[in-house]
C-alpha cells in the first residue's frame, strides 16, 4: 500500500466517523497526544456490568487517526472491558482494510485512549 493510500473503508469513516461527541460525566477518560505529528484524542467511557456500554471520542488529528478511533468505537461496544483492551492497533488497522507502514502510528492512537480511559476507570472503583 502507498504511503498516502486510503481504503474506501477509511474514507468513509473518516467522512461520516461514528460516536464523536462527549459523554457528560463519564466513567473513564483517555487523552492521547502524538508529538511526532501533533494530533491529539480524548475517549470518554460508560461501563456497566464490566461491560462497554458508551464511548464517544473528540479529536484533532488526520483521517487515519479519525478513522480509526471511529471504527475502534464501533469495534469496543459492548464488549467486556478485558476484551476491549485486548483490542490492537492492527486489529483496528486490519477492520479499515488495512494501513500504510508510515501511518500505523495513527492507529495506536485510539487504542493508547481506550487503555488509559479503561484503566482509569479501574483505579477509581
Ligand atoms: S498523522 Fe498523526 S495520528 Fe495520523
């Protein structure tokens, strides 16, 4: 795949990505910033009975980044919070179709913020 090659998959989550928004008072928040591009992702959490209930996403990033924390939400619902964070970059890479080498980094994003807000969620209870 080409380095600025996008799957139609991608693009189409990219044009119309699922659950952006905010949850008032969630359960658990993940903030991620990647330095080497400046993007940035905030994940936001409702859990009940161990399981992923909400989770709604904002971010400033490139449509691989958009992308895949889109497809990532759709792949984290309802799941339990162990088979969440089994989720991985190359799961989510793989549910678009696949990523170019130089923007896999774009899908550990999401990943990284789904981890941090699930973990949070666990120091707190
Ligand atoms: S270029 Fe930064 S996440 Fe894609």
């Amino acid at each position: 795949m080409e380095a600025t090659e996008y799957t139609e998959k991608l693009i189409e989550h990219f044009q119309n990505p699922r659950n952006v928004g905010r949850i008032p008072r969630p359960d658990g928040v993940g903030v991620i910033g990647d330095p080497s591009c400046g993007d940035y992702l905030r994940i936001y959490i409702k859990v009940k009975d161990d399981r992923l209930f909400r989770i709604k996403f904002e971010v400033y990033g490139c449509p691989a980044a958009i992308a895949t924390t889109s497809i990532l939400t759709e792949m984290a619902l309802g799941r339990t919070l162990e088979e969440a964070q089994k989720i991985r970059p190359q799961d989510v890479a793989g549910a678009l179709g696949g990523l170019s080498a130089v923007k896999m980094h774009c899908s550990n994003l999401g990943t990284a913020a789904l981890y941090q807000a699930i973990a949070l969620y666990q120091q707190q209870r």
